[in-house]
C-alpha cells in the first residue's frame, strides 16, 4: 500500500475510510478475483484494488507442499492528514 496516494482534495479534506477485500491468489502467485467486504470509499476500494490487480505476483501459498489456491482478506484503514 506504499503506493497509495491521496489526491489534494482528499488531503484538504482530511478523507479517511477503511477497505477490506478478498483476493483470491492462484497457484501461480497471480490475484483472479477481488470481493469488498467493507468498502467507505469507493475511490479508495478502486485504487486499492487496481494496486493489488498491478502489483508484482505473490507468492502462492501451499498445501501438502504444493502450490495452492488461496483466499486473503486485507485490511486497510486510509486517513489523510490536512495540510496545514
């Protein structure tokens, strides 16, 4: 989430929100499904979900030694600070 930047307005606002989403990692350490769970920002969830979608692929989990599907859940809670 060190790529998540918030727009002059969210800062000048002092938006904040929260994102919890599932990410559906395949054996092959690439993301094929997304599902909000919680989502108080819609531009935040997008962002998020875009970064997660464009990130660098994860490392698989594995069952009995293998690679293995697996289902996340991230929790992000975001709050701009004012500029002063």
């Amino acid at each position: 989430m060190n790529q998540f930047h918030f727009t002059q307005k969210e800062i000048n606002n002092g938006a904040k929100g929260e994102v919890n989403i599932w990410i559906y990692i395949e054996r092959d350490g690439t993301i094929s499904q997304t599902r909000f769970e919680k989502n108080t920002n819609p531009d935040f969830g997008e962002r998020v979900r875009n970064l997660l979608l464009h990130a660098p692929k994860y490392t698989p989990g594995t069952k009995d030694g293998k690679p293995a599907r697996f289902k996340v859940k991230l929790v992000q809670k975001f709050e701009s600070k004012r500029a002063n």
